[in-house]
C-alpha cells in the first residue's frame, strides 16, 4: 500500500455516509490513521490535538464550513502547511476558485471515484512524502 505509514488524516464531512465512503477508500489505499470530524469547528479541535499529514474537507458545513476551516488552517503558523483538500458538489464547484484563492491545495468534485481520491492525494502529498524521506 502506497500510503503505509503516513501521518494521520482528517477527514471534515458532515453527511456521515460520505464520511465513512471517504474513510473506507483511506483505509483501502493504506492510510492506518483516519479522523472524522463533523465540520470545521471540531476538526479545529482535532487539530489543536494531533498532527495531521492532510486535512480532507467538505465545502458545506455548519456551523463552520469548509472555507472557514481552510482559512483558520492557513492563518495558522503551525497548521498552514498541512495538506488540504476541499470537496463539494458539482453544484457547489464555483466555490473552487475561492478555495484556491484561500490556499487549497486541491479540490475534488462529489461523487468521485477511489482513483480520483488517490490521485488528487498522490498530487499534494508526494511533494510533502519525498521532503521527509
């Protein structure tokens, strides 16, 4: 498995059958450490706990949404270089262009396929994987 040994991951979805699709693709892909939170609010709580090698988000939470978190994150001296993946509906896709403007890494578009998972986590990950190598 490609992904053995890799730091935890959190995953931040608020439909909870979409979180566990998610965790179960993880989980199939290697990754032993996978975290769930609710929505942005607990997944910051989760973050002042442990170190995560990427955050996984949803885009449409509340009370703290996707963007929210993905700001805190990046405002944030010792989380800012944390990975991050924003997903949402193809309905909600515009929101993309501020994600990036925000410092997301990559987006996904719901649903996807466990290919586009990995690859989309091979795209942000690797770079971070070889520098600790």
């Amino acid at each position: 498995m490609p992904f053995t040994g890799f730091p935890s991951v959190l995953v931040v979805e608020d439909v909870p059958m979409v979180a566990e699709v998610v965790q179960g693709i993880l989980g199939r892909l290697g990754f032993q450490q996978v975290d769930i939170a609710a929505d942005g609010s607990v997944a910051l709580d989760y973050l002042a706990e442990r170190r995560y090698g990427l955050v996984i988000s949803d885009w449409n939470m509340t009370p703290m949404t996707g963007y929210e978190l993905l700001r805190r994150v990046r405002s944030d001296r010792a989380m800012r270089e944390i990975p991050f993946i924003m997903m949402t509906t193809q309905a909600n896709a515009d929101c993309f262009s501020s994600a990036r403007k925000a410092g997301v890494n990559a987006c996904l578009v719901k649903p996807f396929t466990p290919a586009m998972l990995r690859d989309t986590i091979v795209s942000v990950c690797s770079p971070v994987r070889s520098k600790s190598a």
